[in-house]
C-alpha cells in the first residue's frame, strides 16, 4: 500500500514529533481526518508499523465498525483486548470493572478514571501507542473516553493515534479532543502529478494511452487513491471510456455505490446525489441551493459552513466518500462518477431530487433549458406533474431549441411535457406544437396529433383555431381534399360571421392545390370580397387576382394596383402569413423580387429554425421564398435554406415536391448535376398522378429543363407538355410561373419540328405580353427566335437581350446571350456573335462566383473568381465559344492576377480617375494602346466602368499569383 501514501510526508513527520513527545513522558493525541478513500487506515498503519519496530512503543490497535456502535465500551474492549501479554494482567484488572451498559454520571467518571489508570500503569513498563481506527463509527461512551484520557495525556508516554471521517456530520460528538495535548490533520486529495503516477505504476503502454490513462484518473477520481485503483482495475485496452457501462469491470461503480448504499449517512447520501444530479444538467447550484435540493433545510447550515460573506460552503466541504474536502464538483463533473453515483439510487429518491433542483432553477430565473434538462428523468405522470411551472419550463426549452435548429430536442421536451396530466386545452396546444414540428419528419405522425388535439375541443371557437394547422397539414400531404373537408366540417359548427369567413378564406388558400376545388373557391372568394370584413378582405382579393393572373386575363401593372395598397391595410392576424404569401407569390410573378423576398423573410423564422408547416401561409412563402432567390441566380442561398427542411423530411416526412424542385435545380445550376436527379427521384410518379397540385407542375417543369441542359429533348418535351397540362387543368395559361410552352418550342426546335415550335412560341409570347413583364416577355421572344429562325428570329433573340436587361434575370439573360450569339455566327457575324458568348461566359462566372451579388444589375457587379468557377451556364457559354470558332488559351483564373503588368499600371491609374490621355502620357504610350490594355482588363475584371476598377484592385489585394495561389490556378478559357 505504499502507493496509497503519496503526498503524506507531512502527516508521517507529525506523527513522529507526536511519537517522540510520548516516549519522553508528554503525552499526545493525533487525529487523521480524511474523505474515505484518501488513505487514513493505511497512513495509521504506516505510523503502527514504524513505531512498533524502530520506535519502540507497545501497539493498542481497535477498528470501530457501524455494527457495534450500538454497544457502551465496545471500542474500550477492543483497545484493552489488543493488549501484549506482557500488559496483559494489568489490562484485564482495569477493565474487570466495566459495564455493559452506559453507567449513571457518577459511575461513569470512575470507569474512566480505572481505565485511565490501567494505561498509564501499562505505559508505565513501555511507551504505549494507541492507534483508533474509524472513531465516527464508534459507540457514545468509548468517544466520551477518548476525550477523557486525551485531556490527561499531559504526564503519559502515551500517543492516542485516531482517524475519523472527515464529513460525517454526527449528533452526539462527544470526543471533545483538547487542543492542548494534540492536533489533527486534515488529509487532502493528490495532486494531478501523484495520481498521474498511480496510472502509470502499471505496465507499461504507448505514450498516448498512458498519458489517456492518467488524464482520465486525474479528471474522474478528484485525487482518490482508492477511487484511482478502482478505475485502473476496471480499465481495459483502447480508449478511455466515455460512459460506465464502458469500463471493463465494476470495482470504479462499486467503491462509490457501496459508500453511498451502506457507508454514508443519510444526510451525506443526501448530499452527495444532490451534487450529482445537479452535476448530471447544464447549470451548477450553488452552496445554500445544493442543500435545499437534497432536502436538509436551513436549520442545519452551521457556522463552519457559512464562508465570510455568508455564502453557504457545504458543497464545497462536501460529505461523499469519494470527493475531496475541497467539494463534491471536482469529482462529479466527470460522467463516469454521476453515473455511478445515480446508478446506486433509488429511482424515487432521483425523481424527487431532480424535481427540487429544477424547482430551485426555475425560482432562480435559470434558463428553461436547464429546469427541463432535469424534468426531462421525471415521470411525469407519477409525479405533482399538473404544476404549470413544469409544463411551462418544457415549452420554453422547446421553444428555445425550435429558434437554434434543434427540432430533435424540442420534439422530445413537448413530448414529455404531454405526459402530465393537462386540461384538455392545455394538452392541445403542446400537441398543435408538437405536430408541427413532427410533420417534417413524420407526416402521418404529425396528422394524427393534430386531429387528436381537434377533438380535444367540443367547442367550435376551439375547434376553428386547431382545423387550420390540420388542414394545412393534410395540404402538405398531398390529401386536399381531406383538409377542405375538416374545414367544412369545422366551419358549420361555427356561428360566428366573421370566424366563418376567415375559415372561408383560408379554406380557399389551401383549395389552390387542388384543381377543382381552387376554381369553386375563386367563385366564392369573389363574392366574399364584396361583402368580407376589411380585415379579411385582402387575402379574398390576393387569391381571386393570383387566378385571374394564372388565366391570362390581368396584367402585372394591374395586379400590383390591387396588392400594393392592401399591404398597408390591417389584416385579421389569423390571415396575416396567407394573405402575405398570396401577396408575395404576385409580387414574384411581377419581378418585383426583392419586395417578395421581404414579405417572406417578415413571417418565415430564421435559420436554423425551420419554418412551422401546419401554417398554410408559411408553406407559400416558402415556395415564394426559394424561387425568387433562384430566379435570380442565387443558387447557394436556395441549397442553403432550404436543405435542412429537406433534410428533415427524408423517411416518413412530407414530399414537398415545388421546394424539391427549386433546390434541385439550384443543384443542376451549380454542376451538382448527381445530387439534382437524387433530389428528384426521392419524388415518385404516381403520386404526381393522383395530385392535382401545382407544386407537381413545378416538379415537371423543373425536371424538363434538368434533361433538356442535358440534351434528353424527349423527355423533355414529354415533361413541358405533362407540365402544361396540369396547369391548363387549373385554368393556369400564364408563362409567369412554369413557361412550359417556351421550354416545349425549344425542345420541339431541337427536335426537328420547328412548326409545331412557332405554334407554342407564339401562344406563350400573347400570353407575356398580356402580364407585361421584361422576363416573362424575354422568355418567350428566345423561344419565339428559336422557332422562327433566320432574320426574324435574330431579331426577336435581339430584342428578348434588350428585354432581358431591364429584369433580374441573370440566367434567361445569359440562356438568350448564348442563342444570339450562336445565331450570328451561323448567320456569318462571328464577331459580334463571339462578343455575345464572351459576355454569357462573363456572366456565367459572375453568377457563379463564391463573392457574386447575384440578382444586381449586370454592369454593376465587379467579377473577384478566386478559383475556376464551374457550372451549367460556364459549361454552356466554354462549349458555345469552343464551337463557336473562338480559339483555346491557357489563361490565369479571371481577376486583378489575370492582369499583365502593363495591363495593371493602366488600370491602377485608371482607378484614380486619370483619363486615357493623361495615361498615355505618364506611361509613354499610344492613346489606342491605352485604350487596348483597359479593354483586356475590362474583359478580365468582368467591369464595364471605370468607376469600377478600384473595387476590383482592393478585393483582390495585390493581384501577385505567389500571395494568392488560389487566384493564381490555371483554368481553360476560351476567347
């Protein structure tokens, strides 16, 4: 056990000065006093053993034990009995007179003046050394005896060597130690350094597991020798264990559970699973806290453990067996301890500790997170689970990991919290929560909950407020014409006017999934519109003009002249997400997308919360959301938010087939081609077939241009007509959402059947030119050029670029750059058609780039590619140049280290503001040579004004390829 004794010098020095003194007739006492574990029985016995042999002294030795506590003089008996038979006559005479029972006062004294007297006659023949074992465990009378003989210790060769648990709080402390004959010492944990050397007594492993081995002694023992030993034993090959369950074997767990089952005293036992349990959430207690949770009041805080400024310090002398005397949070903030002490409690005893730990966190004011993170290991439903406050700390935390992204967790803190006995509107509105963070993940699941929580209410108010979320639930699911059933169903029961009509409205928003049901719905919005609340009245008219703009009978201008005012009305908060997605879908379709994406981002939350789908307004803003920042180019920003809701669908969740579509061909924009016809293939067919939503037309028009980029004109042109279809079976004819005819000419032009090409090109120009906007008219003048071909169709590709230029139309502007140029050089301009491709191909990389502003104006974004950029419109602008006749070069990636150094010192003083005269001039140079150099740097630069050039130097540092090697890669270029 020489082991045990690292760090005791100073204890074994004063145990010799102690020794000393007694042989030379002073008498003393010394008292060990340590957390069990820390080696007092083995310090005693090092002592008994060095004194008995070079010492000299006669050896008294009795271990107390809890089983005989209960019996007067038993620690006596055991001290005289140890007697040498040397001793032995005088032993047996002094103590021929002790009663078996505690002797009256009187009596008492003489006892203990014959026991006193028989040492010291016993002393007198041999110093004597009395060695005490575990004095808190011995009986009243003997502790009185020992107090007794080391008050007269002053004229024996006696040394009374004690050790006593240093935290055990007894009633009856009657030891009453003089400070006169003796002292104590307090044995403190071991350092990192001395447990470090216990772990690596062993054989010998590689430096890395060894040095493993000793940070997981130091960390999970708080300086325990006995705990350290114990987890050696337990310790098996590989890496250190994370869990208990992971260790080898379970000498670590029992050191510490029999402690806590037979060793401690209940109020230790107390204690000690208060500090673990506290240990076990996120949030520490304090000292005073800590005692109120393992139930030991007030009344019991004693001056010693109040600190100076009154804070409670028991937590931090704590009473558990293998904890330090400097507190229980050192050993207990490492998961294998917690474990072992929460593994040897009684399931009750747990329960009731945690729900007092996080009753005292939620009277603190503690985050929400740390109360549930205990209420989480109550059974509710056996405990005083009805008090609100428990209910209320779950929906917190749940609202709180809903705001960061963590559905997973708020699902489990709701899920729990509805296992407590709630009123029945209580209960449904955890569960209306609950659903709808299930429903991503779980459709049928979240339904369920959701019509659960429906009939929980028997009246129709009540009722009204849960129909919608089920409604648009059942929406998401593709079963339409379930939730206009619930809304109907709800809605006669119903006998308030204006509750009825927003029950109407809503109804109708989600009758636009269902091809039918939308045009009854557009009659009865009609009608409503004339008669509806003011508050009301706005989503009427928002969903009548979205289907009199789908059925090409209103222009954007007139659209806008309904929606703009309306947006500054007041509208009934239960209709504010859908009138502001109807609002939203019209301002997209009229390309006034930055306002669209306003309304969108006002109601959706941010990331990485995801946007709640029992709410029909949020899923159309959703869709609004992600195709305005595809039409203009975005496609990062469409993979970036709206991934995790995808992800979160995958298994038995929603099949959300518009957002499918957007994100996939955001993918297919950005050369993701693989990832994009996964996305779309998680979509089967037979359901597009049995669901007349629009979303579905959204997928078939996605999924056209994904095999037409790449050259399936087939099926291609099979998906626009399918497309088309859908959306004529809506009465939908617009080219503003799905231009499906543009998409079918150019397949049909591909095809060889350009006649059948003109027929659609035309129809879907009439159609643009009705609703008046640059993208919805440029779009179909390149399919129109395709069609017509020759001088006609030159000049209508001529005029769809002009068009085009005016819009936030990045992609149809490059798709139509790259025709027209493509058409020039077959009509023998090949320059002018080249200049068309190189600004696709500059385009394309701006678009592309990682630090691009997609969306802004095409002569107001500088071009800063710090690495070759890739996608489908630079693959299709490089393949137009190459066969376009343009010749192959091994440039520097495009930006400031493309430049030559005669092409930097121009636009350097180009970027001051010098004209290109007074260049030439400081530059000795030809004014056309100037003027030759700016045009090559424009090119590079991707900037088309002056005024751009010095934005351009400052973004891209000094331009040298050595300091930036990621501009300085090679890439293929075409010019």
């Amino acid at each position: 056990m020489r082991n045990v004794l690292l760090e005791r010098d100073e204890a074994l020095a004063e145990a010799a000065r102690a020794a000393e003194a007694a042989r030379s007739g002073n008498g003393r006492w010394l008292l060990f006093r340590a957390t069990p574990g820390l080696g007092r029985t083995a310090l005693l016995e090092e002592v008994v053993r060095r004194e008995a042999t070079a010492g000299g002294m006669r050896v008294l030795h009795a271990r107390c034990s809890p089983e005989e506590s209960a019996f007067p003089f038993g620690l006596v008996r055991l001290i005289f009995a140890g007697a040498g038979a040397e001793a032995r006559t005088e032993a047996e005479a002094g103590t021929e007179d002790i009663p078996f029972a505690d002797p009256p006062a009187a009596e008492e004294q003489q006892v203990f003046h014959h026991l006193v007297a028989s040492l010291a006659r016993t002393a007198a023949r041999r110093p004597v050394l009395v060695a005490v074992d575990d004095l808190h465990d011995a009986d009243a009378v003997s502790r009185r005896w020992i107090g007794y003989l080391a008050r007269r210790l002053a004229g024996l060769p006696v040394l009374l060597l004690l050790t006593e648990c240093l935290t055990e709080y007894l009633e009856n402390d009657n030891t009453a130690l003089p400070g006169a004959t003796g002292t104590s010492v307090t044995l403190r944990p071991l350092g990192p350094g001395a447990v470090a050397r216990l772990a690596l007594a062993g054989p010998a492993r590689t430096r890395k597991q060894d040095a493993d081995r000793a940070e997981l002694c130091v960390r999970a023992c708080a300086g325990n020798p006995a705990l350290v030993h114990a987890l050696l034993g337990d310790l098996g090959e590989g890496p250190p264990p994370g869990r208990l369950s992971d260790l080898a074997g379970r000498r670590y767990r029992d050191v510490i559970g029999h402690w806590l089952r037979a060793r401690a005293t209940p109020r230790s036992r107390r204690l000690s699973l208060a500090v673990a349990v506290a240990g076990d959430g996120p949030a520490p207690l304090g000292g005073r806290p800590i005692h109120e949770a393992a139930d030991l009041g007030s009344t019991d805080l004693r001056p010693a453990d109040l600190g100076p400024d009154g804070h409670d310090t028991r937590a931090d002398i704590p009473a558990d067996p293998p904890a330090n005397a400097l507190g229980l949070g050192r050993l207990f903030s490492h998961p294998l301890a917690r474990e072992a002490a929460l593994a040897a409690a009684e399931p009750a005893e747990l329960n009731a500790l945690r729900r007092r730990i996080a009753r005292l966190l939620d009277e603190q004011g503690a985050p929400a997170a740390h109360v549930a993170a205990h209420l989480l290991h109550i059974e509710l439903h056996t405990d005083r689970a009805g008090e609100e406050w428990m209910t209320q700390s779950l929906e917190d935390a749940a609202e709180d990991a809903v705001r960061d992204g963590r559905a997973d967790e708020a699902t489990a803190l709701l899920r729990h919290a509805l296992t407590a006995p709630l009123a029945p509107a209580r209960r449904a509105g955890l569960a209306l929560r609950l659903a709808a963070l299930e429903l991503p993940h779980s459709a049928d699941a979240g339904i369920r909950r959701l019509r659960a929580a429906l009939e929980l209410h028997a009246d129709g108010h009540e009722r009204a407020t849960v129909a919608p979320a089920l409604g648009a639930a059942l929406v998401a699911r593709g079963r339409t014409d379930t939730a206009m059933h619930v809304m109907r169903q709800v809605g006669s029961a119903v006998e308030d006017d204006e509750l009825v009509r927003v029950l109407q409205t809503t109804a109708a928003l989600m009758a636009s999934h269902d091809a039918i049901a939308w045009r009854n719905a557009v009659a009865r919005m009609r009608e409503l519109a004339a008669t509806a609340p003011a508050t009301v009245e706005p989503l009427a008219c928002g969903l009548v003009t979205e289907y009199e703009a789908g059925a090409g009978g209103l222009s954007a201008a007139e659209a806008m002249t309904r929606v703009l005012p309306r947006l500054k009305a007041p509208v009934d908060p239960r209709l504010r997400t859908g009138w502001l997605g109807s609002a939203a879908t019209l301002l997209q379709w009229a390309d006034r997308l930055d306002e669209a994406r306003a309304l969108a981002d006002e109601c959706l939350p941010a990331p990485p919360a995801l946007p709640d789908l029992t709410d029909i307004g949020q899923q159309c803003l959703i869709s609004v959301r992600a195709e305005a920042a595809l039409w203009v180019g975005d496609f990062r920003r469409v993979v970036a938010e709206n991934a995790p809701l995808l992800d979160a669908r995958t298994g038995q969740g929603l099949r959300m087939p518009h957002l499918v579509s957007m994100v996939a061909l955001a993918h297919h924009e950005l050369g993701h081609r693989a990832q994009a016809r996964r996305l779309v293939a998680t979509l089967d067919e037979a359901s597009a077939s049995a669901d007349s939503s629009w979303e579905w037309n959204e997928l078939r028009h996605a999924r056209a241009r994904m095999r037409m980029a790449e050259g399936n004109l087939q099926a291609a042109l099979d998906d626009y007509l399918s497309c088309g279809r859908g959306q004529s079976a809506r009465d939908f004819v617009s080219p503003v959402a799905t231009p499906w005819r543009s998409g079918a000419a150019l397949a049909l032009v591909g095809l060889g059947q350009p006649v059948r090409a003109l027929d659609l090109a035309e129809e879907e120009l009439r159609h643009a030119r009705t609703w008046g906007t640059p993208r919805t008219v440029g779009r179909a003048l390149r399919a129109h050029g395709a069609a017509v071909g020759g001088r006609r169709g030159l000049d209508s590709l001529r005029e769809a670029v002009a068009v085009l230029r005016q819009a936030p139309a990045p992609v149809d502007l490059i798709e139509t750059l790259l025709d027209l140029g493509q058409a020039r050089i077959g009509a023998g301009n090949g320059r002018k058609g080249r200049d068309d491709l190189h600004e696709a191909h500059t385009l394309a990389l701006r678009l592309l780039a990682p630090d691009s502003t997609p969306g802004s104006a095409p002569d107001s974004v500088p071009v800063s590619v710090s690495a070759p950029v890739t996608g489908r419109l630079v693959r299709a602008a490089e393949d137009a140049l190459r066969t376009g006749g343009a010749r192959r070069t091994r440039r520097v990636a495009m930006g400031s280290a493309a430049l030559t150094v005669a092409e930097r010192r121009i636009v350097e003083l180009a970027a001051t503001g010098r004209t290109n005269a007074e260049i030439g001039a400081a530059l000795h140079l030809a004014r056309r040579t100037v003027e030759t150099h700016l045009t090559n740097a424009y090119r590079k630069l991707g900037v088309t004004r002056r005024t751009q050039l010095a934005s351009c130097l400052g973004a891209a540092g000094t331009g040298n390829p050595s300091a930036n090697p990621s501009a300085a890669r090679d890439m293929t270029a075409l010019t």
